[in-house]
C-alpha cells in the first residue's frame, strides 16, 4: 500500500495534471477571447450606427435634426441605443431618448465643421446585456473548467482501480511466489494487459507447486537413502566392533601364551638366544598394545560405554595413572609436572583419565629429553585440562589429521616408540563421550598444547563427597597406551 500511495500522485503529476492543466488554460483563453469579441462587437455596431447618423446629419440641409435623432434612437433599440444628443455649432442641443442609466457606454462622433465651431453627435448604449452576456460566458467557462476538474478526478479513480490495483495484486502474488506461498489471485475485471500477467502469475505459482511437490518427493527419496546408509554404516560398524571384539579376544590368548613360553625359555637360554626372546617380547608386547587399541576403538565407536558423571578432584583424576606416566616419562628421559590439583571437576572420571592419559602418553612421545606439564585451570564454569609439551610442534595444515585413524606425522619416530597413529584419534572420540571437545595451540618449534574442559562440580554435590571421603572411584581397567 505504501507503493501505491506514491505512485498514484506521480501518475496523476506525470499524466493527468498536465491534461488538466492545458485543458483549463485553454478554456480561460477562449473565455477572454469571447468576452473581448462581445466588446467588439457591441463597439462595432455603435460606431457604424453613429457614423450614418452623422452622414445624414451633414448631407441634409432641409431635414430637421430631431427627426434624424428619432429615427436613429427608434432603429437603435435593437442594439440597446438609449439616448442620441446632436451638439449644434450655434450652441444648440438636441436629443432623443430617455435619460441615461449608470451602467452604459457613450460613442461620440464629430460632424463636418462649418465654420471655425464644429458640431458633434453623441449615443448612449445600455452595457447591461453585454455584461450579461460576457457573465454567461464565464459561467460557461466555469463549467467547462468544473468539468474538467470533474474528469481529472474520475481519470485518478480510474488509474487507481485500473492500474493500481492489479498492480497491488501483482505485487501480492509475487510476494507470495517469493516466500513460497500460493497466491489467492481474485477475478475483478481488468485489462487485457493484467489479465495475461494475473496468467503468468498463476502460472508460476502452478509451476512452482509443481517443483515444491518434485522437491519434496525427492527430499523424501534422499531421507529414505540416507536412513538406509545410516542403517548399513551402523550394521557395519557393530560388525567392525564385533570382529575386532572378536579377532582381539582370540589373538590375545596366543600372545598371553607366547609371552609365557618366551618368559620360560628365557631363564636358561644362552646371550644370543636371550636377546632373540627380548625381541620376541618386545614384537608381543607391540601386538598387544595395537589389539588393545583396536578393541578401545570398537567399543567407543559401537556405543557400549555408558558415561556416569560424578564428582572429583584434579588430584584423583591425575592419580589415576601416574605410576604409568611417570614410568614412560623417566623411559623417554622427559621432566613430567603437574599442577592444579585443588580443583573439583563433575564428570566421568574413568572416561576422563583415559583422555587424560592419551594426550599426556602422546605428549611424552613427542618431546623426549623435554618436558611436558600437566595442569588443571579454571575457566568461568569450567575448569580446563591441559597437556603441555615443548616437542617439534605441529603445522597448521596438519593440526586436524593427527585426530585421524594411523596418521603419523613422523614415521621414522613412531616407529621407534612403536606408536600406530591411534593414540589421538581415541582421545577425540573420548572427548565426545565426555560432551567436550581437545582443543589444540601448536607452532613448528615451539612446542604443542592439548587440552579439554570439563564442568566445575555442583557446590551440592561437593558438600555431600566431603562429607562421606570414604567414597572412591574405582580404577579403570580398559585404558592402554597405543
């Protein structure tokens, strides 16, 4: 409506305006024309009459001047001639005709002179019907311009019904098409122009059901397939983590068994044949550590950890595995430091200290003869865990691969510190047990800094642990190193 209310005005300024205008100006030109034409003719008509009686009067030498007065008033009260005087040059005044009126128009004509004193006849003529007729005339004007007004009125109702309108209702309809809506389109008359766009109107809203149909089918159809591919990945991942479930149980009593031959044959074997069954255990205990990892991996991807928040300290959750940590910190000669101990967390401490554990186990490995800190910090609600190491650091480009399944940057180092490249990718699947995420700050150079946050304990829940001290978490016994 807005639209509207602007565009109105401008056609009525842009079209009918200046019709209008025009229209007027030349009815006021034809009144003045008319009203100058009735003065003319009333002056003509006087001017003729009064020039023939002054013919007469100077031709006629027997004929009296009254007589030609009477004659002139008598054939004058055609054109409103109410009074003839005649000026004699002796001084004598004769006239003819009832005593003027305030509204006329007096002619005056000079005879022929005779003498050194001329004579001179004058007529009066009632102006009360020219102004009546020239009053008529404007009136007649006045109506004319009224009626233009009139037309200049019904021409504006007129492009406001005939143009505006179906403009207004075009507008809607493509207002509606835009915000994917049928338009009820109405069937008020209108021009033949509007009637073929309220078409391609309807036309386009007909088409564009049509494809909203089309694309809703084919949303349907890409459900229905992408349902079904989630159905077969979830089959197909219960069944990686069955196999592997299975495959890890079954290849872990051959190694256990292996170890124990090795371990027996050990004692009374030779140098050279010792140092063959060190290698033997070193290549079992790879074996196993790989088997655990995969089995770790099945079970986080096949869902069957049921995560149980609770509350506890930084300082349990660093003690979970500290002897582990410490032992490969002094195997890799690297400084291991732990600080902010004090903190409460709320969460699931075992799932928490294997991701702990992950991150710290990858951080050792990357910085031997380094250092590597440990730390709990407060974060707002939360309390940050960070694992902070001044190995090689890692490039940008390649900061979000080292989460992917046997992805190592350095070969040549992991294979002397027997990794596989799973170490990471299990802690980020144990972040998102956890509802968190591992957040990661590394530069080449300069060192790499891991760390997850987990929500502060409730100030309830920390009165009741206090209170009963004697509740302790038990260890977990599913986390190994990979």
């Amino acid at each position: 409506m807005e639209s509207r209310a602007r565009l109105l005005p401008r056609l009525f300024i842009d079209v009918v305006l200046p019709s209008t205008i025009a229209a007027l100006a030349l009815v006021l030109a034809l009144c003045v024309q008319q009203t100058h034409n009735l003065s003319e003719r009333q002056d003509a008509a006087a001017g003729q009459r009064l020039a023939r009686l002054a013919g007469e009067l100077d031709a006629s030498d027997g004929i009296s001047p009254q007589a030609a007065l009477d004659r002139t008033l008598q054939e004058g009260k055609v054109d409103q001639v109410l009074r003839v005087e005649w000026h004699g040059s002796d001084g004598r005044l004769l006239s003819s005709g009832a005593s003027p009126s305030l509204d006329v128009s007096t002619y005056r004509s000079e005879l022929r002179p005779h003498g050194s004193i001329s004579s001179w006849v004058s007529m009066d003529v009632d102006t009360h019907p020219l102004r009546k007729a020239q009053l008529m005339v404007w009136l007649l004007g006045a109506l004319c311009g009224a009626g233009i007004l009139v037309l200049a009125w019904l021409a504006r109702v007129s492009i406001r019904h005939r143009v505006l309108e179906p403009l207004s209702q075009a507008r809607y309809a493509v207002h509606e098409l835009v915000n994917a809506r049928h338009p009820q389109l109405d069937d008020t008359p209108v021009s033949a122009e509007f009637v073929e766009l309220r078409r391609t109107l309807q036309r386009v809203s007909e088409l564009q059901e049509e494809q909203r149909r089309d694309w809703s089918a084919m949303q349907h159809d890409n459900a229905v397939e992408a349902l079904d591919r989630l159905r077969q990945s979830q089959a197909a991942t219960r069944s990686k983590s069955q196999f592997i479930a299975l495959v890890s149980h079954h290849f872990r009593q051959p190694l256990q068994a292996l170890e124990l031959f090795a371990a027996g044959l050990d004692q009374n074997a030779s140098g050279e044949q010792q140092s063959l069954f060190q290698q033997m255990r070193h290549s079992i205990a790879s074996m196993t550590r790989l088997l655990d990892a995969l089995l770790e991996i099945s079970r986080l991807d096949a869902g069957v950890i049921a995560v149980k928040p609770v509350g506890f300290t930084a300082a349990e959750l660093f003690m979970r595995d500290r002897t582990s940590l410490n032992h490969e910190a002094a195997q890799h000669h690297v400084e291991l430091t732990w600080r902010g101990s004090h903190h409460q967390l709320h969460g699931d401490a075992d799932v928490a200290a294997s991701l702990l554990y992950q991150l710290a186990s990858n951080a050792i490995a990357n910085a031997p003869d380094g250092r590597v800190l440990i730390a709990a910090r407060r974060r707002g609600q939360a309390v940050r865990i960070e694992v902070r190491d001044n190995g090689p650091g890692i490039a940008v480009i390649h900061q979000q691969r080292i989460f992917e399944e046997f992805v190592q940057l350095q070969a040549g180092e992991s294979e002397r510190r027997g990794g596989y490249g799973l170490g990471l990718a299990i802690a980020e699947r144990l972040a998102r047990l956890l509802g968190t995420r591992i957040g990661l700050r590394s530069e080449p150079g300069r060192g790499s800094t891991f760390w997850f946050d987990l929500p502060r304990m409730p100030v309830m829940e920390r009165h009741s642990t206090n209170s009963n001290p004697s509740q302790k978490q038990a260890p977990a016994a599913w986390r190994q190193a990979s």
